[in-house]
C-alpha cells in the first residue's frame, strides 16, 4: 500500500515534469552558466552614482508598505472581531461572511492586487498602498481573530459581572488580552509589507520596483546590481526592527 | 475628612509606561503620517476614467467567462500545477540535507555556517527577484518557475526543518548514540522518526505556498496561470481575468482546506 502510494508519486512527478518541459527549450537551459557569468560580468561593480535617483524611491516605498499596512489594520480589525466566535453579533450571517473576506483577500497575492488596482486607479503609489491594504485585510484578520478566540474567558466573565455594557466589556476584557499579539502581528506583517512593496513597481504600483523595472528593461545590470542590494538591505533591516519591537513586546 | 483619593478613574496606559515616550512617539506617528500623505499624489481624472473601468471589472467577476481564453487559461493552469509539484518534490528533496546541515546539533560547525547561508540566501531574495533572474537565464517559460519555486522552497522548508531537529528530544538522540551508532544511523533512528510528521506538514503547507507564488512569478514571465492573468488584464478582457483570479481563489482555499486535514491527518 505505501509503495503504490510511493510509485502513485513518483509517476505523478514524471508525468508533471514531461508536461511543464514540454514547451523548454534547452539550448536557452544549457547555455544558462554562459549567460550567468556574461550577467555578471556586466552587473559587477554595482553604480553606486545611481543611488541618488533612488532615495526617493525607496522613501515611496516604505511609505507604501507603511500606509498600507495602517489601512489594512483599520479594516482588518473590525472583521476580526466579527469572525472571532466568542465576539461576533451573528454566528449565522455575519461570521461567514467575515471569514470569506478574510480567506479570499489573503488567497489573492498583492502583486495581483496591484495589476488589478494599477489598471483601474492609474500607476501610483496609491494603488501601491490599496494592494498592499487589501492583501494584509486576511493576514491580520486571520490571526487577530485566532488571538480573539483564545482569550481568557474568565476576565471576560469578571468585566460582565461588574454589569458592564457590551462596548466595556469589549474595551475592559478582551482589548487588554489581545493587544500584545495585535502589535505583534502588524509588526510583522509591516516587516512582509516592506518585501513586497519593494516589488510591486514592477507592475506599476510605485516604489523602488518601477526603477528596478525600467533598470531591467534597459539591460542596466549595474543598476540592477544596486536596486537589489538596496532592496536586500531594506528588508534586512525592517526585519531587524520588527524583531526588535515583537522582543520587547512579547 | 475628605478623601486623598481622585473621584475619576484612569485607564492606566496598556503598553508604554513612560509618558513623554508616549507623548513623543504619538507626535512622530502623526508627523510621519503627514509626510508620508503627503507624498501621494492622486490624480483624480485619472481615477474617475478608472471608476468605469472598475465597474467593468466587478461586472466580469461576478460574470466570469470561462470559455473565450480557456485554452489559454487551461494551459496556464496546468503549467503552474506542474510546475508547483514538482518544484516542491525537488525543492524538499534538496532541502532535506541542507535542512540536516544546519541543525547545530548534527552538523559540524562548518558544514552549518554553509547549510545556514544558503538558507538565508534563499529567504531573503524574493520569489519575484530571482524569477527575474531565472527568465533572464533560461528563457520564458514554465521551467525558470519551476527553479524559483524550487530555489524558494530550500530556504522556508531548510529553515524550518533545521529549527525542528534542533528542537528534538536529546534523549533519544542520546540512547542511540550510546548503542554505538554512526552518523547515519543516529539520523535514521534517532532524528528521522521525530521530525518526519512535521517535515509531511511543512511540505504541504509549502505546496499550498508555491501554487499561489506561481500564480505571481507568471507575471514577470515565468509561466503559468500568473501570464495567463496578465495577458488578460492588459487586454482588459475583465470577464476572463475575473474567471482565472475566481479559479486561483477556489483552488488556493481547496489546498489550505485540504493540507490542513491532512496535516491534521498525519499528526
């Protein structure tokens, strides 16, 4: 039984690989070392003078991932509260169609996001801010109403026996609960935000990817060179910064 | 005698003790926002002409047309399928010993700050970049997918498997060793029965990951279901856009469905 299941995989594979190879054309795939080395040998060294025309973006994009990330809060919390089980007005309504918000924003990556936004707004760095908004609606949501659902019933109960009204007992019993690990999750959907925002110029949504984009369309490999070490920096040290702040918070 | 104490009760604060770092770090949010609002600029005739466009488009999604583009939507489909399966297959094979490498507690030193590195290479370029990379170097096409894909799943299942065999039971580690087992036995029977459910679950759950990265590194050319989204789009043809981006939701919520109860499963 688990050797059928074994060979069930293995055939399974061999089929899918005869079928994505199909359309391969391996001269491009067996020349590759060549063009790698030809790449970098034009990429090496990186322009550094090219770094003046990219503070600006780069500030766009941080911008983008910031912005975006506040705007995705302010929805995504509402929805948490209405799909968490234990906080939600109706079980029947409105919890179901909370969670299909929350599943079907995060099943759409912001890059789409952005494809479908720059078409409809105009490229900018507003359409930037709605994907990287829209995209972060499921993740904060998913996980502020997991957060939600497993607080200490106990303190909820004290609140209510006090005979406080349901906005108190929402303000008093769970906010207090849930704060550490909501300031945790944006943190760390900011630190996410800042990798995808510097990409998403690459459809025309702003930031650091729009030079990246045209870098790449005129064959620049030294400022190509330069976006991605920038790029690499940026989030080395946005990840830095959120594991500071999740450490001191947690 | 009156009472000492306030009549008016104060929340105390939730997470910042210190006041002036409350009053300071408030007055830089506020500052930054306004920078940073400052720096969109919208223009709106633009996003008036868009709004029909817009309408266009939420009239395509709720009437999806499967039919006009299928071929093309069923050739992307199958591509980035393909494409997710056997680049996680490969991907987890490779990452397996890699994985091995850089746990500090089976690895000699040297062997880890390799096995390390190239995770942390692997993690910290995005899909999108090396795709870039990949199309450059091997042509369009569904085959340079299959490497970023391949090339991503290293870096996320190594990583995850290496913090898991750090994480394991000593104890059982230590029972095999002192029957006199080699390297490879101790991984056989001391490492492989306690991380093996988890590695199951990580690489599904990465299954999961890759399908919805292919449907993105299509668009920088890589293949798949993402240059089929991206054709349409700039063809403005919305009802066949809003058709693949409903077949990517359905089947990225049947994965995460199916991968959870099989991950359930397998625990």
């Amino acid at each position: 039984m688990l050797w059928a299941g074994w060979l069930a995989c293995v055939a399974l594979f061999v089929w899918c690989w005869e079928r994505m190879t199909q359309r391969t054309i391996w001269a491009f795939v067996w020349d590759a070392p060549n063009a790698a080395a030809d790449i970098a040998s034009r990429a090496f060294p990186p322009r550094w003078s090219y770094m003046e025309r990219l503070w600006a973006p780069l500030w766009d994009t941080i911008n983008i991932a910031t912005l975006g990330t506040l705007l995705g809060i302010a929805m995504a919390v509402p929805l948490a509260f209405l799909a968490a089980s234990n906080t939600t007005p109706s079980r029947l309504v409105l919890r179901p169609a909370a969670l299909f918000v929350i599943v079907a924003t995060r099943s759409i990556n912001s890059l789409i996001w952005a494809l479908l936004l720059v078409s409809i707004l105009g490229p900018g760095i507003l359409a930037g801010i709605l994907a990287i908004a829209l995209r972060s609606i499921g993740f904060i949501g998913k996980l502020l109403y997991e957060a939600i659902e497993e607080t200490d019933i106990r303190q909820v109960e004290a609140v209510t026996a006090t005979g406080a009204s349901q906005g108190q007992i929402l303000t008093y019993g769970i906010v207090p609960q849930v704060l550490p690990s909501f300031y945790g999750i944006s943190v760390f959907r900011w630190d996410i935000n800042i990798r995808e925002s510097a990409i998403l110029g690459l459809v025309g949504a702003g930031g650091i990817g729009a030079q990246l984009n045209s870098s790449l369309n005129m064959l620049a490999w030294p400022q190509v060179m330069l976006i991605i070490l920038v790029i690499l920096g940026t989030v080395v040290v946005s990840e830095w910064v959120s594991a500071k702040v999740r450490h001191a918070i947690i | 005698m009156s009472a000492a104490y306030p009549t008016i009760w104060r929340k105390p604060p939730q997470m910042i003790q210190a006041r002036g770092l409350r009053i300071a770090l408030a007055v830089g949010a506020v500052v930054y926002l306004v920078l940073a609002i400052g720096t969109i600029d919208v223009n709106w005739t633009r996003v008036i002409a868009g709004m029909e466009r817009a309408q266009r488009f939420v009239a395509g999604f709720l009437q999806p047309d499967f039919t006009t583009r299928w071929r093309d939507i069923s050739n992307g489909l199958m591509e980035s399928l393909t494409m997710t399966f056997t680049s996680t297959v490969v991907g987890v094979a490779i990452s397996i010993p890699i994985g091995v490498g850089a746990a500090r507690n089976v690895a000699p030193r040297a062997v880890y700050l390799v096995c390390r590195s190239i995770i942390a290479i692997s993690r910290a370029l995005q899909e999108i970049i090396v795709a870039i990379f990949f199309v450059a170097l091997f042509g369009f096409g569904a085959f340079a997918g299959f490497l970023t894909l391949t090339f991503a799943t290293i870096g996320f299942i190594g990583k995850l498997l290496a913090e898991d065999i750090e994480d394991i039971d000593e104890a059982q580690a230590e029972a095999i060793r002192a029957t006199g087992a080699s390297w490879v036995q101790l991984i056989n029977y001391a490492i492989q029965p306690q991380v093996m459910p988890r590695l199951i679950g990580l690489s599904l759950y990465r299954l999961d990951i890759n399908f919805r990265e292919s449907a993105v590194i299509g668009i920088v050319g890589a293949g798949g279901i993402g240059a089929a989204l991206n054709t349409s789009l700039s063809r403005y043809e919305y009802s066949s856009a809003g058709a693949i981006l409903l077949i990517i939701i359905a089947i990225v919520m049947m994965a995460e469905y199916s991968s959870g109860y099989l991950r359930k499963w397998v625990k």
